[in-house]
C-alpha cells in the first residue's frame, strides 16, 4: 500500500514502488543526457567510464567497477571498448603484479575534456530544473545507492560489486 493510500486519499495508479520509480528515473537521465551529449565525442555511459577513470587516475578494473556501480564483466566490456578506440590503457600494478592499473591515454583526456564541456551545461540544466539545489538530492542518492549495494550483498553472499553468475541483470518493474 503506498503513503497515499493509507493517507486516505485516492491511490495514483502510476505509483508502483520505489525501485520503479529509480528505473524510470535512470531511463529519463539516460535520454537526457544522451540529447545533450549527441553531438560529443563519447556517448553518457563513455563519460561516466572515462570519469570515474580521470576521477580515481589510476585505478583497477575491480575498484572502477565499484566506483560506478557496474559488474565487473560490464566495466571490462567497456574498458575494451576505450581501449580499441585508443582512450585508455592498462599498466602493471607496482602494489601488486597480478593486478592492472586503468589510465585514460592522451586521446582519452582530450576526449573526456571535449565531452565534459557537454555534460556540465547538461548538469548546470538539471540542477537549476530542480529548483533546491543538489544537496539533498545527492544524500538521498547515496543513501540509495548504499542501500542497494548492501542489500545486493546480502542477497548473495558476495561482497557489494563483485561479480557471480547469481547476479543476473536486476530487471526492475
């Protein structure tokens, strides 16, 4: 039963549940920054890899499939993508010689730095659209994400971000 529901008021037919609303919410962001980045050297999901690559400088696979929130086999999917397109690089851990560093190449930079110009004023948009600023906003955010990565934890076992067969696509809906 939602809020509005017990609240006595008339139920709204469209108000499913929370983890529909943060799908619907990951598909209307996807199409907007798609618009505002369409004519950018990287697609959104190329940003957010080459971002969170700028973002930790040299990285490994395993802590940049944290960072954003990806399976591991994804983030290596897409790795090898920026890396066919010349934007990334692997380099030997000095900390552990089992384990690659990620590094954006020179080609790489130019084209985060290209697709940055786009996705600020994309953000500056977003943010002045919802009107009370991005605080608040970005702590219920992590709040949620937290409570997916610990619930995801706790569903197999794994710690959060690791990857195992049992962790199929969550299809929200």
């Amino acid at each position: 039963m939602t809020s509005s529901a017990r609240a006595g008021s008339r139920a709204d037919p469209l108000d499913t549940s929370l983890l529909f609303e943060v799908f619907a919410l990951n598909q209307a962001v996807g199409r907007f920054l798609a618009e505002a980045m369409r004519d950018g050297p990287l697609t959104p999901a190329e940003y957010a890899v080459s971002s969170a690559i700028f973002e930790l400088e040299a990285a490994t696979p395993t802590a940049l499939a944290a960072r954003l929130g990806m399976r591991l086999t994804t983030f290596m999917d897409q790795l090898r993508a920026m890396e066919r397109r010349g934007h990334a690089s692997r380099l030997p851990n000095p900390a552990d010689r089992r384990s690659r560093r990620v590094v954006l190449t020179a080609d790489g930079l130019a084209a985060h730095r290209a697709a940055n110009r786009q996705f600020e004023a994309a953000h500056a948009a977003y943010v002045a659209a919802l009107g009370s600023g991005e605080a608040h906003s970005r702590q219920v955010l992590r709040a949620m994400r937290e409570a997916a990565d610990r619930t995801g934890a706790d569903r197999t076992g794994a710690p959060a971000g690791a990857t195992s067969r049992s962790r199929s696509s969550a299809a929200v809906g």
